[in-house]
C-alpha cells in the first residue's frame, strides 16, 4: 500500500510542479506571495 500511496504523491506534485511552471500560473503565485508578505508586514506595526 505504501508503494501506491508514494506512486499516488508522486503523480500530484509532478502535476503541481508543472501548473507552477505555466506564466500565468506564476503571476498568481507571485501575486499571493506579495499579498502574504504585505499582511505579514502589516501585522508587525
């Protein structure tokens, strides 16, 4: 079963790398990254 769940877990981070990879998809992240790091710093004050 382990052999399966790893082949499973391996299947969905080679999707999510891919997705990451797209242009569009790297705005978003960089969006949400800058959207985070803005809350954090506006937390601290």
């Amino acid at each position: 079963m382990k052999i399966m769940r790893s082949a499973a877990l391996l299947g969905v981070a080679k999707k999510v790398y891919d997705e990451a990879r797209k242009q569009h998809n790297q705005a978003k992240i960089k969006s949400a990254v800058d959207q985070v790091k803005a809350r954090r710093a506006g937390k601290r004050r």
